[in-house]
C-alpha cells in the first residue's frame, strides 16, 4: 500500500507494526527504498511532515501530540496494551484525541482486534475508516474486529487502499 501514496501527498501517515525490536528499521528502509514518499522510523520529537510516513520502532509506542503550529511523535516504553507494544490503540487514540476531522484512519491485515477500539473514537470525530478486505488479508482479526463495530467507511483489497485514500482526501 505504503508504495502507491503519491509524493505529493499533503499529509503525514504514522504507522504500526506489530515487529519487534530491530526489525521495524529494516521495514522502514525497504518501504522507503520502493516508495514515492519518505519512510522511516518514527524517532521521539519528529515533526511531521507531508509526504513522509513514520513506522512505530520496535518494543516503543508512538503517540502524535500537538506542539504550537506541529504534530509530533512521542515514544515511551509504557507498559504493552493487550499484549502489544507498539500498539494500534495507543496510536490511533493519541490521534482522536486532537480532535481533527482531517484523519484517515485504515486497518490491515493482523491477528486479534488492536486498533478497533480506537478507530471508533477517530470515526466519531467524522474521521474516514478503511479496512483491508478478508480475500487479501494473511490474517483476517484486526480488519474483521473494525467491521463488526460499524464503523468502516470502506472495506478494499490492499493494492486499492493507496488510492482510496487519495480518493478521501479530494473530498
């Protein structure tokens, strides 16, 4: 997916994995190696850019907060939330917490239901939810856990969810 955002895109993408330590840089560097848009791993005080995409490290959680006219990424080793850290949870409640209704929030492939909970608090706040369709998924959890709250605008394979999003911003 990460592959087909366009570079031009007016808006920062922060990521979780569920990988552990090590193992989220490598990602990184691949995704940014066949990628139109930066990708790195997220560091601690990285302001957000647009066109630049951000990947939890490893054994870290990532939350986004407001500081002056910038969004910024903030890592601690708080303790796992269900059994993850870097959690979807943490993540996606850090970003329902500013209150934008410019977010785009989207669920792939992964086992158990991280990132639901959240995701309802970002669609609550007139955000847009996609969810990567079963036939396309390794393991259908996390997407099935999004769609049986009601809350997923858009449901697609994985290669149709760049442009969908793309699509969400034009409107």
């Amino acid at each position: 997916m990460i592959p087909s955002i366009p570079k031009n895109i007016d808006a920062s993408i922060v990521i979780v994995q569920h990988m552990p330590p090590g193992f989220t840089r490598s990602l990184a560097e691949r995704l940014d190696n066949i990628s139109q848009i930066s990708v790195k791993e997220g560091e601690n005080n990285d302001i957000l850019l647009p066109g630049h995409a951000y990947i939890a490290p490893g054994g870290y959680h990532m939350r986004v907060i407001r500081e002056s006219n910038n969004y910024k990424l903030k890592l601690s080793k708080d303790a796992p939330v269900s059994g993850h850290r870097p959690s979807v949870n943490v993540l996606m409640s850090s970003i329902a917490e500013l209150g934008s209704q410019e977010v785009i929030g989207v669920i792939l492939t992964g086992m158990g239901s991280d990132g639901a909970e959240a995701l309802k608090y970002i669609k609550n706040n007139s955000g847009y939810i996609i969810a990567q369709d079963e036939e396309s998924c390794v393991v259908f959890g996390m997407p099935k856990a999004a769609i049986k709250l009601g809350i997923v605008d858009k449901v697609l394979p994985i290669e149709k969810i760049g442009q969908e999003i793309i699509k969400a911003m034009e409107v």
